[in-house]
C-alpha cells in the first residue's frame, strides 16, 4: 500500500455523481494513475471517514442548542441551575472532543492510499473501447428531472481502458471519464511511450 497526496495522481475512474453512491458504481474499485503505474485506491476507508466527519459535523451543530439551552436553565431557578451547568460543561467539553476527533477523522478522509495493480514497465498498450455517453446530471433518472425541471440531462463520454501487458495479461479499467483524452494526459504527464 502506497499513500498519495491529490497532486501526484490522477483518478481515472471517478463516481459521476452523488447518486452514483447508492447505485453499482460504488461498488467499482477507484483506479489512479501515478508516475509509476496503476494503482487501486481504497475508496472504502475515504468513504467511511467522510462519514464519520459528516457525523461529527452534525454532533458539533447539536451541541451549541444543548449549551444554550443549559443556560436558560441556569437563569430561571437554582433546582435547575445544577441541571444547566450540567449541561453546559457537557456541551463544552463535546464539542472540544468532537473537535479533536474531526481532525483525525478529517485526514483519513483526505487520505489516498492504493495498491499497486501494474507498473508502467509491464504495460505493452492502452485501447480505450466501449465508449458511450452517460447522464451525469445530479439527478437520479432521467425521467424525473425534466419532469421536475431540476436538472436537464447533462451527458458525459465514458470508456473502458482495456490494459494490455507485457506478459499479455488484459486488465479492464471501467468507468473511465472522457477516456482517449485521460489517456493522452496521462501518457503526457509520466512521459510514457507505450
């Protein structure tokens, strides 16, 4: 395993859309090119911190209406007082440890770390083929945004990289967006000349 920072790679096959989350591509490993080959990324482990973060996020929302409602509690009676000040340093000292817990969280989030699948030495050529266009509107079909004017249907070129190698193993690269132009970068960037 290999962590990686944003700028040193480049992702092939990115999720189109949020709705794309809850369908089947999700379920498709995320593949990057970096100078040294092709690796698998760990979407898992992002996404379960991005979720977490997302949690946190809303606790840290939560917890200054508990801290506010503790001093109310406060300033009406002393038989609430003791509830309120309860309130109050539970609220604080939550929101210091959600804090705490959000920066670790937040850099898993951030984290990329792959698995290298193949070298660049290994690979013989790059065909790019099933080429199609896809809705990749932030709308789950194509039959409810124009109905509800909320997106018009925005389309995208979508390829396969079918990998063949030096030892002529076929890899497939699915879901690769706008395939022969990433390609052509990509040869480009690292400096390739398969």
């Amino acid at each position: 395993m290999r962590k990686f920072n944003y700028n040193e790679i480049v992702i092939l096959n990115p999720l189109q859309t949020r709705y794309q989350m809850m369908f089947s591509r999700e379920f498709i490993p995320l593949y990057a090119a970096a100078n040294d080959g092709i690796y698998k990324v760990n979407r898992a482990k992002r996404l379960g911190g991005f979720a977490a973060v997302v949690g946190i996020t809303l606790g840290i929302i939560v917890l200054p209406f508990i801290l506010i409602y503790g001093v109310f509690l406060v300033s009406l009676s002393s038989s609430a007082s003791l509830i309120g000040i309860g309130l109050i340093a539970g609220s604080i000292f939550g929101i210091n440890k959600l804090v705490k817990i959000g920066k670790r969280f937040g850099k898993i989030a951030n984290e990329l770390e792959g698995e290298l699948v193949l070298s660049w030495s290994q690979v013989k050529t790059i065909t790019v083929m099933n080429v199609r266009q896809e809705n990749v509107a932030n709308s789950p079909s194509l039959i409810i945004a124009p109905t509800l004017d909320i997106n018009a249907p925005t389309y995208k070129e979508i390829g396969d990289w079918h990998v063949l190698t030096t030892d002529r193993r076929d890899i497939t690269i699915p879901n690769v967006d706008d395939p022969h132009n990433k390609l052509n970068y990509v040869k480009n960037r690292f400096n390739l000349k398969f």
